[in-house]
C-alpha cells in the first residue's frame, strides 16, 4: 500500500498535470483555490482525476471544506 | 397542476399529489452516471408514511421542529414530507455548513430531530457543538455502512412505524419552514416561512414556468436552498412531475445528465452557468473554419429570430447539436442565488435556450422578479411575478433606491429576533437592502447593496459578521470585517469581496508575521467565506456605550480612504 507521502506526491504530481502549473511549483501545504486560481467546480473536476487515478470513489461530501493537498491527500488515503 | 387555493398547507398539497398521479415517477437518482433509482409518487407515499408514524410515535408533536442536513436526494424530499404531514416545521440546513455551524443553527432553531446522512453525522457527531444543541434528542441517519458507529443514532431506513399515521392539517399563517439565510458567526437569520408563503409563490412561478408530468427538473442547488426547495420539490410535486437527482456534482456528470434524463428545466448559480459557458465555448473554438462559420451564421439567425421572443422549436433546428447537448427538450435555465453578468445570460439565449433570470431572497419567499422573455433582457432581472409589489424607496436622481417589496409569500419574521424583524419589514414591505432602479418598461435593474454582505457566484450569502469570529484574538487593537462596497457603493453585484479592517496598537508594527497570521486565518475560512485584502486605520474605531463597534460611523470613515490604494492583498 502506499505511504501517505506517496499519495501526496502522486495529487501534487495529477493537479500539476490537470491544471498545467509549473512542475515542482505545488506544495503540500499548498492551499490549491490559492495558488490554482480554482474556483469550487475546477476542484471537483480535479477528484474525478483522483478516483480514477487510485482507483477509489471519494464522495463530494468528503472532501468538502478541504483546500490544501495534505489534507486531500489524507482524505484519499483513508479511502486506500 | 392542483388548484393550490384550494390548500392550507405544504403536506396537504403533496399529500393529494401522491393519489393523483401515483404511477408517474417523481424521482430518479443517479450516482457517477448510473441510474442507481427511480421512484414513482405511489412509492414515495409508501416509504414516507412509515416514516412520518414512526416520528408520531417517537413523540414528535404538530409545531415540533425538524432539521434536515443532507446532499441532494430521494430521502431529503420523503423526509420532509414525512415532517410535514406530522404538522411539523422543517429546518432545512446546508450539508456545506461546518459541524460547529450546522449545530449553532441546530440550538438555535430548537430542532428536536434531526435527519442526517452518515458521512455528515460521523462529523456533527464528534464536533465540540453537540454538547450545546441540547434539544435535538433524536437523531436519524441515512446509508449508515454495516459494523458502523452511530453514535446514539437511529438508522433511517430502521425508522418505520407500523399503522396509519395521522395526518396533521395546517394553517396558511401556520410556520412551515425556519430557512438561515445567513447567521453562523453572527446573528443568525432564521427566516419564518409560512404554508401560506410557499403556496403563494408556487402559484407565482408555475404561472411563468409550469411543470407538468413528464417534466424533468434537474436538482443541483443544495436543497435546502429556497429556490432548489421549491423548483426542486414543492413546485414539480404539485404538478406531477420529477426531479432528477444526482449524488456527486461534478462537471462531467451534470453535462451528461442533460441527455440522459431529457432534462425540462435546472436551476443554477452563476458559476455553474459560467462552467457550461466555458465548456461550449471551448467546443465551438475547436470547430473547424468551415463548420465555425455555419455555426456563426446560424447563431445570427437564431439571435435574430428571437429578438423578441423565444421559439424553441424553431431554435432546436437551427442549432441540432447545441440542444442536443442539452437533451432537446429544456425549456428554459433558471437562473438566481446571485446576480449573473448580462454576456454569461446572452451567451445561453442566443444559442436558442431561453434563461429564466431573476431576483429574490429568502426573506420574500424565494423569487420577487422573473424575466418573462417577452423580450429577453439580459441587463435586467425581469419584472415582478404576479402578486408581488415592487417598489424602489426614496430614489435619488438616478432613480436608484433601495428595493421593497410586499407580498403574502414575504416571511413571517425572523426567529427570535422582533427587533430586527421590525426594522426589515417596515409598515409591511420588506426592506431588501439591494439598491434598484426600474425601467421604462418594467423591468428592474439592480445597482448594489445597502447591506454589509456579499453574495458569491456560487449564491452564497456572506454577512461580514459572520467572518469576524475567523480573526478573534488577532494581536491588533482592535479589527472589524466589511463588504467593500458597503464601504464604497459601486453599483455593481459582480466581484463583491470581504475586507478586513484592522487598527494596530500604539506604537505597533505591521509585521510580516501579523501578514501571516492574517492569512493563515484566512485559509482557515472556507473557500467563499475568504477576506479579499485588508486596511490599516489609524484611528479609533467608533464604540456604543457597551463597546460594540458602530459599523455604519466606521464605514463613513473608512469612505473617505481611496480604495485602491488603502486596500492591501492578504
């Protein structure tokens, strides 16, 4: 199973793709509207990513309120 | 439809709804593109009725509260039929609300049950908040997973009475719903909502936009939402049509629900509108020159055709694969929750698909103003729905002044709060505190706020109180949070933003570390509720006797500061 600093690596890996940021520039500390310029329904779009990417189904609801990769990536991991 | 003067209350209404067209399905619930039920009026009846015994006989009494805090689903709808044919009265939460917030609301309504999904309740359950709501004693869970911990909760789908339950026939004047409208942080606004206002704006919007069965609404607006509560259950009930639901609101699944359920009518905020925009845009950019300007020269024809009114049939022809992106049979987007830029509102109408944008508030029961199409202004938010009155007081020389509006679909006041009921609704006319003009035809338009709030693109209500709590114990003198056009009226409802205001101790410094403890703060915020920038004033804040900042002195202050400059990014 992966480590929780693997999974964190692998979303700041998917968001730098998916929203075309420079690589290397995302954190995991990082709050993603902020430094994404995201809006609520670009976020969404990013979870689908997720579940397919590890193969998990991450309800709306979980990762509601959540705006930094560390606690996404804490919200992906339970669901391992 | 049902003849609706016919009724006195929300559950007697739905309650002949359910015999008159029990084989039509109201229901469909899909989950990542999959059609996971469908429920017609009859099995709807069926699973609400032993619910509604079993809240009976677990005591809960006519004029007794009940909180509902789900996603959009079957379960929110049957529960609150279930409450209502009990003669209770719904509180209906956001599902996005914080734990700590939802049970500030929950104390305050006096909710004796609440009605709650599993993976919300398991974080209400653990938050510091339960201890304070003392009143709610039962609590109902949905889709609790096998071996779960509920926490002194019942399982919802556990909760059936056996036997008839009594029906409980209401009042019109009768108190049928307490819906926040903001109050979080600060006072909360828990607006009183009669049958009688519920019934009066379902005549009202219906006469413009009516369902029929076989109409498919699209229910993406939180539900205990006004206009999702009404477009997205009371009004498609009353008419025997359905309401399609679907359990994760991503983009993708919302684009492919169109097709798939041949979606009549959806209602909207305007970021999900600017989503779609953005979407067919793209699409339309990728078309080859050719099939570019075919497309083009149809949209001018389109544009042209419709000029002063809208002909689907015709619209449908001319742009096939737009429409049939759409399902081919949407009537009209219903647009509100936040004002909408014109060109977002024009881009849809001339591709043929006819926007129903308008203005309300929760305190009017929902919409006050529809466009009506006839013709389509997308400057405008339409004239009054039948029975509302509309007037702009005290008008300055622009014509500009402050909205108000009287109407039996206005709220009954808010909860517990008779002095600020009475200085909202005066002599019966509810002051809206948004700032408007009417045209020569009719039609209002809308030129900012008088309030000290924001309303997002997602249709958020954010009072500037509410954020405060956020900077409590700030190592500053003193700090207090604004709407920035409340400090300098813009005329505009677009890019509102929140601004913090903050005077620094005698001899204090602004340091870097102070900037990071502001924006920490602020990321602390979810998304909407988020600070913009912030001031540095160097005087002393305006106190009452008992030290409570005068915000409207502190605002007049503050107006005299260039904004540009005295506005600092967090």
């Amino acid at each position: 199973m992966r480590s929780l600093e693997q999974t964190t690596r692998e979303i700041l890996e998917l968001a730098t793709t998916h929203f075309k940021a420079v690589p290397g520039s995302l954190k995991a500390e990082d709050d993603f509207y902020k430094k994404l310029e995201i809006d609520s329904l670009q976020a969404l779009e990013l979870l689908s990513r997720l579940e397919n990417h590890f193969h998990i189904e991450l309800p709306d609801y979980e990762v509601q309120g959540v705006s930094d990769f560390k606690t996404l990536a804490e919200r992906v991991q339970a669901r391992l | 439809m049902l003849d609706l003067s016919k009724y006195s209350s929300i559950g007697g209404a739905v309650r002949d709804a359910l015999d008159t067209w029990p084989g039509e399905v109201c229901l469909y619930e899909s989950d990542r593109g999959e059609e996971k039920q469908r429920i017609t009026y009859r099995e709807f009846k069926e699973r609400a009725l032993p619910l509604a015994k079993w809240l009976q006989d677990s005591g809960f009494r006519p004029g007794d509260r009940a909180s509902i805090i789900m996603t959009n689903q079957s379960k929110w709808l049957i529960s609150a039929y279930a409450i209502f044919f009990c003669g209770g009265v719904l509180v209906p939460l956001d599902y996005k609300l914080k734990p700590e917030e939802q049970w500030t609301l929950l104390k305050h309504s006096g909710a004796s049950i609440l009605i709650t999904e599993y993976a919300i309740w398991r974080q209400l359950s653990t938050s510091a908040g339960r201890a304070e709501a003392v009143a709610v004693k039962t609590v109902l869970v949905t889709e609790v997973p096998a071996n779960s911990d509920l926490a002194s909760a019942t399982s919802w789908e556990s909760a059936g009475g056996t036997g008839h339950p009594t029906f409980v026939p209401r009042k019109r004047e009768d108190l049928a719903c307490i819906v926040y409208s903001s109050g979080t942080g600060g006072t909360p606004k828990g607006c009183m909502m009669t049958h009688g206002n519920y019934l009066e704006q379902c005549v009202a919007l219906t006469s413009l936009y009516p369902f029929w069965p076989g109409v498919k609404y699209l229910s993406i607006l939180p539900t205990n939402h006004a206009i999702d509560f009404m477009v997205g259950f009371f009004g498609p009930f009353t008419c025997g049509a359905a309401v399609v639901h679907l359990r994760t609101l991503r983009p993708e699944f919302v684009r492919e629900a169109f097709p798939k359920y041949q979606i009549t009518y959806v209602s909207l905020v305007p970021l999900v509108l600017k989503n779609l925009q953005k979407g067919l845009q793209a699409r339309f950019d990728e078309l080859p020159a050719a099939k570019r300007r075919l497309f083009e020269s149809l949209r001018t024809i389109n544009k042209a055709l419709t000029r002063n009114r809208p002909l689907l049939p015709l619209s449908r022809l001319l742009l096939k694969q737009v429409h049939a992106a759409f399902g081919g049979k949407l009537e009209a987007l219903i647009v509100g929750g936040a004002f909408t830029e014109p060109q977002t509102l024009q881009f849809f109408y001339d591709l043929g698909i006819p926007v129903a944008n308008g203005y309300g508030l929760t305190e009017a029961g929902t919409a006050v103003t529809v466009n009506d199409l006839r013709p389509f202004r997308a400057d405008t938010v339409g004239k009054p729905l039948p029975g509302m009155e509309v007037r702009i007081l005290n008008p300055d020389a622009d014509g500009i002044g402050q909205v108000g509006v009287r109407s039996k679909t206005v709220m009954a006041g808010y909860l517990n709060e008779p002095e600020l009921t009475a200085q909202t609704i005066v002599d019966g006319w509810l002051m809206t505190g948004d700032m408007g003009r009417f045209d020569a035809t009719g039609h209002l338009q809308l030129f900012g706020r008088k309030k000290n709030m924001i309303v997002t693109e997602e249709g958020k209500n954010v009072y500037a109180e509410d954020v405060e709590q956020a900077f409590e114990g700030l190592p500053v003198k003193e700090y207090c949070v604004f709407a920035g056009n409340y400090i300098w009226p813009s005329r505009s409802m677009v890019g509102e933003q929140l601004i913090l205001v903050i005077h620094l101790e005698p001899g204090q410094a602004f340091t870097e570390e102070l900037r990071k403890e502001i924006s920490a703060r602020n990321s602390r915020l979810i998304n909407y509720k988020r600070i913009h920038g912030f001031v540095l004033y160097n005087d002393d804040f305006p106190l009452t006797a008992s030290l409570k900042i005068i915000r409207v002195a502190l605002a007049e202050r503050l107006r005299k500061l260039n904004r540009e400059q005295a506005v600092l990014p967090v």
